[in-house]
C-alpha cells in the first residue's frame, strides 16, 4: 500500500548506492511492481555495461527494460509515453508502482508532468551538423537553450540531437507530452562520495570480469557501428574505444573509472537541482 496522499515512490540514487535492491525490498513489503527510471537500461543486450541485474529482482516484476533493440536512439519523449502506459497497468492491477533509477531527467519526465515535444528525426540536417567542431555545436546550442546539464555534451552525437530539437522548436508548432504530475514519495539513497568511488571502481571490475568487453564486442559483431556504441557513453564508449584500438586495455580502465566517477557526481547535482525546485526527497543511508 502506498503512503497517504501519494500514488507514486520513487528511489533515486547515483549509481552504484544501492537504490535497485532497496527498490526491490520495497517492493516486496508493499505488493509493489519496479518502474525502471534508467535511460539506457532500455536497451536489449546491453545488460552488464547498463547494470541490469535482473537477478536482484527474484519474483518482483519490472517494467521499462529490455524494450527496444540496442542501436535505437531512444528518447525521453518515448520514454515519458512508455513510463505512463506501465504505470497505469499497474495501478489498475491493484499495485503499488515504484520508480527506481538514477536518470534524473527521466524521473522528472515521469512524475513532474513535463510537456515534451515529439521532434522527428532529420538525417540531413544531422549529416549537415555532424561537420561542425563541437564548439560551434555547443555555442549554437546555448544560444537556443539553457542546457539541461552536461549530460547533453557527453557524446556530440547527444549535442547534435539537441540542437536537432531546438532547431525544430524555433521553426514549428510541437506537439507536446501533456501527462498531469504524480503524488510522488522521494526516497533519496545516500552514499559517501569516497565509498561511492570506491563501489563504483569495484563494480567495475567485477562487470570486466563478468563479460563487458565481450558483451560490446558482440554487439559490434552483430552490426552495429562502433559511433552507434560510442552514443550510449560510458561503459560503451570507452570498452568501445579499447575493441577499435583507440585505447590501450589500462587506459580504458582508468578513463572509464574517472567517467563514472564524474557521471555520479553529475546525478548528485541534479538531485539537488530537484531540491532547489522544491521536490523532497527523503535521503536515507542503507546498512
């Protein structure tokens, strides 16, 4: 059952806090089904470089992964339309839906009722883009929007879909996303920064000795091109970067640690982002 006055709980974390097994805890104590608020974990057979862990769940269903083909540019607006049909079956079915993930702007897409505009692809304007130095991407762009957060500058293949949408914005009526706002508990899992380095850098290690490079290098070898990989950031660019020669093994062990360091630090301040907008989250430190 959930709380009083609330029809959503959402636990948030940066990676590596522990958010998916207290989510699934949860879950189980109050007859609840996961909602996962993960941007990449969408994707099918990107399971160890996203940290599925399906296996943490036992018998508590989950929604939201494994939905779309790994080489697709999966997008927020999908993703806001995807979280409202799943989270409606589950309300309807006499449960209790629970939000866990660490993709700030699609947890706020899913409980804050943002409008989002529908932009379709354009492949020329992309090519035409595509020939641009980041800078001018980066200073067009600005001059269009106030970034989200970095996050948009991770990979200029990030950059150049949103200037995309700024450019389509600026130039026609959009369609927009009009889905009302959720009553939402904030669950916030603390962590140390140093403790939080310190699970990432032994994830990692253990996700390279569960198969990550071999996870990539198969998705390479079932078609899709090194820059679709390089798209998803983090653990497939870099691993990415290794298989095309563009990094020797230590390299791209050590680049990835600081990446993933950095990328917690990024989830951290939008957190707090969301508490200057005044969302409460309650944070709570697992033993």
């Amino acid at each position: 059952m959930l709380p009083d006055g609330y029809d959503l709980i959402c636990v948030l974390g940066p990676t590596a806090s522990g958010k998916t097994r207290y989510a699934v805890q949860l879950a189980r104590e109050l007859g609840g089904e996961i909602l996962s608020g993960d941007s990449r974990q969408v994707y099918r057979g990107m399971d160890i470089g996203t940290g599925k862990d399906l296996s943490e769940y036992g018998d508590i269903p989950y929604h939201l992964i494994d939905i779309v083909d790994a080489g697709t540019q999966y997008n927020i607006f999908q993703y806001q339309h995807d979280f409202e049909r799943a989270y409606r079956d589950i309300v309807e079915r006499g449960r209790v839906p629970i939000l866990c993930g660490g993709s700030g702007l699609y947890l706020e897409a899913a409980t804050c009722g943002y409008h989002l505009p529908d932009v379709p692809p354009d492949p020329q304007l992309r090519a035409e883009l595509d020939q641009l130095p980041t800078e001018e991407l980066i200073a067009r762009y600005e001059a269009l929007r106030t970034p989200h957060n970095t996050t948009d500058y991770d990979t200029r293949q990030r950059l150049i879909r949103a200037l995309e949408i700024a450019l389509w914005e600026d130039a026609h009526p959009v369609t927009r996303t009009a889905f009302l706002p959720k009553h939402t508990k904030y669950i916030g899992i603390a962590v140390t920064r140093d403790e939080r380095n310190a699970r990432i850098d032994r994830r990692l290690a253990a996700r390279l000795q569960e198969g990550l490079v071999a996870e990539v290098q198969g998705l390479l070898d079932s078609g899709l091109t090194p820059e679709s990989l390089l798209y998803y950031g983090l653990e497939y660019k870099f691993v990415t970067l290794y298989l095309t020669g563009a990094l020797r093994y230590d390299e791209m062990v050590t680049q990835l640690q600081t990446a993933i360091h950095q990328f917690a630090k990024r989830q951290m301040t939008w957190f707090r982002g969301m508490e200057r907008k005044g969302i409460n989250i309650e944070w709570i430190t697992l033993s």
